[in-house]
C-alpha cells in the first residue's frame, strides 16, 4: 500500500494512491489516454515537436503529462505519462521505484515504431516486476497490423516468453480507456 | 490478411526477423518503389515456420530449373520431362537428387545463389515495400530441399551495406546494453567483430562503454549491435540516463508494492460504471 497525506477539513487524512505509467512511443495516444480520463486538466509538458516527431504531429510530451482520478475521498489513480521520444532519463527512475502498473501504448498502424515499443518493453521486463498491460492504439486506422502480429513484432512471439495481456484500446474514449485499466488491475 | 508496409518504417532484416519470430508460413514480396532512382527489382521469397525455403524474381515456379538449364547441368528436355515426373509435394531439388542428377554440393550452389545472394542485394534497397502472404501454394519446383532460418540471411545482408542512412533511426542507442538472448555460444556465423561485441551482451555495458573498451567508432558499434539485435541474438536495454547525465543510475529489478484489495475492489467497481461492456483482450 501507499499512503499520501493530506490535511483536509478534518484534519489529517490517509489518501491510498495508486500510480499507473502510461507508456510508448510517439503517436501511440499516451497524453489523450490520461485525457480521456482525468478528473483534472491533465498538466502537460507538451513543446513543439522537433524534426522526425513533427511531421507526425506539432506537438510532443517533452516531460510528463499528469492526470488523476478520485475514487471517494480517501482513493486516488494518478496517472502518469512518459514522453514519446525515447530518452531513458532520470525520471524513468522515478518512475520505476514508484508506479505499481504500466500500461504500454502502441500504435497499430505506425510499424516504424514498433522497435521503439520493443525497446520500451524489454527495458520494463529487465527493470521492474510491476504488471504491465499493453495496449494496441488506432487499430481502425488504415495499414494497422493485427494485435496478434504486433504481439510477435514486439518480441512475444516465442511461446517461451511470457505474454503480458493485450487489450484494443481506443484512446480518445473513456470507456475504452477505463477497460484497458481494468485489464491492468486484473494483474495486480 | 497479408503484413505489408515499405521498408522504409520496418526494414528488411525487421521483417525477416518478425517472419521467424512468429514462424510465418506464406510469401513475402520484396519490391523497389515505382519512382525509386535504384534499378527497379522485385524479389519474391517463400517462408516455412519463418524458414526460407525458396526464393525466385518470378512467381511461375520456373526459377530453379531456368538456373539448372543455365548452368548445362541437366539438358531442358530432359528437365521438364523430369519435372513432370517429380512426385507431388516433394522439392524438386530433393527429386533430382534422388535420382543422381544433383549433387548435394549443386543444390548448395542453387541455393546458395537463390537465397543467399539474391535477397542480401535486398539490403541495398534504401525503400521499398513488402507484403506477406500467408495461405499460398508450396512452391514445390523452386524448392531445393534446403532450408535456413530467416535472419540468417541478415547478417551477411547487413555486414556488406554500405549505406546505413535508413536505418539510423533504428540503431540502438549509444546509452543501450546489449542482453543476449541466446544460451551458451551461438550456432550462427558471426565475424571477428560480431563476436567481440556477442561477448558484451551481459547487459552491464552501455554501447558506448564497450565502444571504448574496443576501442572502436561508436556509429560502428551500434551498426553491428542492430546487427545482433535482427538476428535475433540480443535485445537492446536502455540504461537510465543520471540527472547529470555523466553516469548510468545504478539499477536493480524493482518489485512495486501493490495497492492494498479494498483499493482495488473499490476501483474496479468505479471503473465499470465507465468501462465499454465488450472489449477485445487477448493474452
């Protein structure tokens, strides 16, 4: 468990956080996912994004976007959004000592960044025993591979690597959003 | 529904790496673009459980005999009389053979020019588009009995390019390790340099640390550990950048406590008053 305090009208409070890191490579729909489901104006570190990166899109999360979910009074899900460029930097070390789940965004129909999604993965397999869900973005989008050979690109095509769970998710819907965080607490 | 894209987003060795890794059986069809400046080539290779079986720049399964004729090995008549013969869903190759026409040595050769030449040119291709067909004939008469598995045409396609640009973005990161991924020593040929970098793959240096050890060109590293990585010999872990970027965060595998039940009970509940009724999960 992890206990936050917080001194409300009643004094001191215990407030149970939960942190969930959304994670991917650019494009992949991490900043909407926490949009779609913040109670919060997500704080976003979003800069103009820089060669590569703009011509997919103007901007990119440099930092971290942050969103959260209250659940009562005492229960909270804080989101946290890594930024698409893969820069290993120092708040991946945050982040790894303090999130208890991972959900890994990746793009169906952007297979240019599956190397990069790889590389996300085997970077959580090899650092942290925190449960990881990954979710596949944009699948009705045009030239989007199959979940399942997204799976193998990944490099969970052996049968002797473990698979973590897949879901379909569709970023910009909360619904959508809240079942691919349900798939993640299954794990937990 | 086939795999396609160009090769510019999943490159050649990507593809032939995905192919073994899921042991994708169908055809895959390496082309230029129509308005490459490069000399326009189609290349059109057979996979078995992500083994090559076969490969030709045709799809009228005349190939392996055009290459005997070529050669005067076996006369054309006599050839296509054979071919007739050649008993159903049996590699020509393997036919001839067993009829004294081949050697052992020949069918090498054909392969070896077939498969091993031909798609290593492949790599020079700067983009193109592929497609993976599953669901297709065996190409039974463009078989030679010989098989290899995908990536082992990869690092003899890679050690000879030239021109790394369109894969730069791909290469691993100068602050990666390298974890090898295979048990005790490796059956695949690797060169001197392959098999100087092989002996880092322990994950505890980053690129650029060994770059230095070796006293090599980082750029250089990085070419033969993307090298590694395609063959299927190694997977790139990055190292955490320190706040003052001069080191590496010292990591270990961490175990997160996990939210007591009550939370989760609670968030569960409060999540499927939002959650969609179907969704589609696979694990």
């Amino acid at each position: 468990m992890v206990f936050s305090f917080a001194y409300g009208s009643v004094g001191w409070e215990f407030m149970e956080v939960m942190r969930l890191v959304v994670t991917g490579p650019v494009g992949a729909g991490k900043s909407t996912f926490i949009r779609s489901i913040s109670e919060i104006d997500v704080v976003d570190t979003d800069r103009d994004a820089t060669d590569e990166t703009s011509q997919l899109k103007k901007k990119t999360t440099v930092a971290m976007d942050f969103g959260r979910v209250n659940m009562g009074e005492d229960m909270a899900l804080h989101l946290y959004g890594t930024p698409g460029q893969s820069r290993f930097d120092f708040m991946w070390d945050v982040l790894i000592r303090k999130a208890h789940a991972y959900i890994l965004l990746v793009p169906a129909n952007r297979p240019g960044e599956f190397r990069n999604a790889r590389v996300i993965s085997n970077f959580m397999r090899q650092r942290t025993k925190a449960p990881m869900v990954i979710g596949f973005t944009h699948l009705d989008c045009p030239g989007a591979w199959t979940m399942e050979n997204m799976a193998i690109a990944l490099g969970y095509g052996s049968p002797l690597i473990k698979r973590p769970a897949m879901v379909e998710v569709n970023p910009t819907e909360s619904m959508s959003v809240a079942t691919a965080i349900m798939a993640l607490i299954e794990h937990l | 529904m086939p795999v396609s894209g160009y090769l510019s987003n999943f490159s050649l060795s990507e593809v032939l790496q995905f192919a073994q890794e899921g042991n994708k059986t169908g055809l895959l069809t390496i082309q230029s673009l129509p308005n490459s400046t490069q000399e326009f080539r189609r290349y059109f290779i057979w996979l078995n459980q992500g083994r090559i079986i076969a490969a030709a720049d045709r799809t009228d399964y005349q190939g392996l005999a055009t290459m005997i004729i070529q050669r005067k090995w076996i006369a054309e008549l006599e050839l296509r009389s054979l071919i007739q013969q050649c008993p159903l869903r049996t590699p020509l190759g393997i036919y001839l053979k067993s009829q004294n026409l081949l050697s052992a040595e020949q069918m090498k050769m054909l392969f070896s020019v077939q498969i091993i030449r031909q798609i290593c040119a492949l790599f020079e291709l700067i983009d193109g588009s592929f497609q993976l067909k599953t669901n297709v004939q065996m190409p039974y008469l463009e078989m030679t009995g010989i098989n290899i598995p995908a990536t082992d045409v990869t690092l003899p396609g890679l050690r000879n390019l030239k021109n790394w640009s369109a894969l730069q973005e791909k290469l691993p990161q100068s602050m990666s390790g390298l974890l090898g991924t295979v048990e005790g020593p490796t059956t695949i040929q690797l060169n001197a340099q392959e098999r100087q970098l092989w002996e880092f793959t322990n994950g505890q240096m980053t690129i650029a640390e060994i770059a230095k050890e070796l006293d090599r060109p980082i750029e250089s590293i990085r070419q033969i550990a993307f090298c590694l990585t395609v063959a299927g010999l190694a997977e790139e872990i990055p190292f955490i950048r320190a706040e003052s970027n001069t080191e590496n965060v010292e990591l270990q595998t961490i175990s997160p406590q996990i939210p007591s039940s009550a939370f989760l009970k609670h968030m569960k509940g409060f999540l499927k008053k939002q959650a969609k009724p179907e969704s589609t999960v696979v694990s």
